[in-house]
C-alpha cells in the first residue's frame, strides 16, 4: 500500500513539475483527471447544499472541520481514490490528535454521510471505504451529571432568588427539559400562559432551528418553569424571551452555555453544567414511572421505533399531570422542598 502510494506521489510530481511533454493533457492531478467522481471538498459542497437548509450552524462547522482533518491526513482526493488503508490511517491520525472515542466516531459518521450522498445523487458505482472501520469505545467520554435533587432545590431557589434574566432561562430550562439552544432561542409568543395549561410551543425559527424533527413539540409548564415564564412575559421585551442572546441573525447558544455554566460552579460544589438539567429531567421522569413514551415526548428525543410516530402522541393535559408528579414546591420564604 505504501509502495502503491509513493509511485502514486512522485507520478504526480513528474507529470506536473518536470514534463512538458504531458502538460498538455493533464490540467489537474492525474489522479483526478483518471477519476469521474467528485473531490472529497466537492462532495462536502453538495452535502452542505442538501441538507444545510434549516441546520444549526454547529452543523455545517462540525462538517466543514471534520473534512478538513482529511484533507490534512490524506489531502483532497476524489472519493473513490481513497483505499481502506486511508481510513484505518485517518482513524489513527484522529488518535494521535487526542481525539475521544466518541469524537472519532462523529467524524467517520459525517464522513461516510458526505461519500454516501455523493454517490447516491451522481449514482456512482464505487464502494465507500470508510464504512465497516472498526472504532473502538475507549470509555474516554465524559458524561454529564444529572441535575437532581438537592442540587436542583439549590439552583432553582438562586433563580428565585435573584430574579433575573439568565435565572429565568435556567429556571425554564429546570422543569421543562428543554435544550438550552431551544430555550434560548424563544419568542415571547411562543409561550401561552391564557390556555387552560400553560405550555411553551418549541418549534423552529429562523434565527434557531431545532435539531430533530422530533424536536418539535408542545411541553406544559409547571413549577419554576411556569414561575419562570410568567416572569419573562410580564417583562418588556423585544420579541424575544433572552434579547441578549439573540441580538445577532442565531442564537448565541455558545454565550448562554459559557456564562450559564460559570454561574452553576458558584451555586453547587459539584462540577454540573447547564445541559444536566435535562439529563435530571429524564432520570425524575423515570422516578415517577412516566411512560417511556412520554419521556421521550415531553423532552423531544429522537424516536426509538416506527410505532412511536403513529398517532398524535400524548395529550397536553397526560404530560401536565406527569410534570406535576416531579416538580418541587415551593414552601414558605421561597425555600423549595421535594413534594
């Protein structure tokens, strides 16, 4: 394999730098010139063209930079110049680079996602090299704590307490389970607070779309989140729930997880982030023996069977009476206790 590839280097060192005799007939690489199908950086192109609509931009940056580490291992072939050997060395080269397990194994998903919809919409009849790479589990990934309990009575009696605009986003995050990207990004119109049940509609908007189908959905509000949104909608706003993250065309995600973050480590010992608060949603949904179903519902998971997407799913009024079941109460002087 080594031996095919240094033929294969100095072929095209001769052809493009010492013979005039062939520079008539080949304008670019010989290898390119011999292959009908697209450079890898083209077939990210047309990738980004078909399913960027609609995205998060972590979408396209995460594709943009996990092409560009290929680039740089095996530099821009056509898809089909690429050999099996090219992906074990790539696996490796990701490796090396301090790469986690779980990263190297995005990367190859958004690789093999790249070559299969090349050659699905040029119908090209070549194999994809970088499917069926064994990537190993190293157990390096870090999981994040879920936000429960005490540290949850903690964090949504701060939020009561100083009663401000980031306070309201973590307290809405706190029993409704949503992404912070998606309450971030909330408009003030988004929330009805006249229903029968309060609720939050999370649905795609052009300054934040959301990330799965799935996503989409209509959660009850309860407890600090109700408090919360009652909050944000008696106050003057622009529009949006959080203007200041959202003064730009996108949600500034990044900013609120950043500042978010940083405010947790000074409310509890433990080292929690922001996105516990919906792992805690799910591990207090399975306390109460809510549905799985439900669970997946309310917090917008991605589907797990075909039979999941018949039907309309779960009433507001059932998800109302299971949010009920796990919300803390709030006793005299604003102290929160576990009902």
């Amino acid at each position: 394999m080594l031996a095919a590839r240094l033929d294969e280097y100095w072929l095209d060192l001769r052809l493009r730098n010492s013979s005039p005799l062939f520079q008539d007939k080949f304008l670019e690489s010989p290898i390119k010139a011999l292959s009908s199908a697209p450079l890898l950086s083209e077939a990210k192109q047309l990738y980004l063209d078909l399913k960027a609509s609609g995205r998060s931009k972590v979408f396209v940056q995460s594709t943009e930079r996990t092409v560009s580490y290929l680039i740089q291992c095996h530099g821009d072939r056509p898809i089909d110049a690429y050999i099996g050997g090219d992906a074990s060395a790539f696996r490796s080269w990701l490796i090396d680079k301090g790469q986690s397990s779980s990263s190297v194994k995005r990367a190859f998903s958004i690789i093999k996602a790249i070559i299969n919809l090349a050659i699905s919409e040029l119908g090209l009849e070549i194999r994809n090299v970088f499917t069926g790479i064994y990537l190993p589990n190293a157990g390096d990934s870090k999981k994040r704590a879920a936000i429960t309990g005490t540290n949850l009575a903690l964090i949504q009696q701060a939020c009561e307490s100083l009663d401000d605009e980031m306070r309201w986003l973590v307290a809405l995050l706190s029993d409704t389970g949503m992404r912070l990207g998606e309450g971030a990004g909330l408009l003030v119109e988004d929330i009805d607070l006249e229903a029968e049940i309060p609720h939050v509609s999370i649905k795609p908007h052009e300054h934040r779309p959301l990330k799965t189908s799935s996503s989409k959905r209509t959660v009850p509000l309860v407890g600090a989140s109700l408090w919360a949104a009652q909050r944000i909608v008696s106050s003057e706003q622009s529009g949006f729930c959080f203007p200041r993250y959202n003064r730009q065309s996108t949600t500034s995600t990044n900013s609120a997880s950043a500042a978010l973050n940083k405010w947790l480590k000074s409310v509890c010992r433990e080292q929690l982030v922001i996105h516990g608060l919906r792992h805690g949603m799910r591990d207090r949904l399975r306390a109460v023996e809510a549905p799985l179903e439900m669970i997946d519902q309310i917090g917008g998971w991605s589907l797990k069977s075909v039979g999941q997407g018949y039907g309309d799913g779960y009433s507001l009024n059932h998800c109302h009476i299971w949010l009920e079941k796990i919300v803390l109460s709030t006793a005299s002087g604003g102290c929160l206790a576990q009902t």
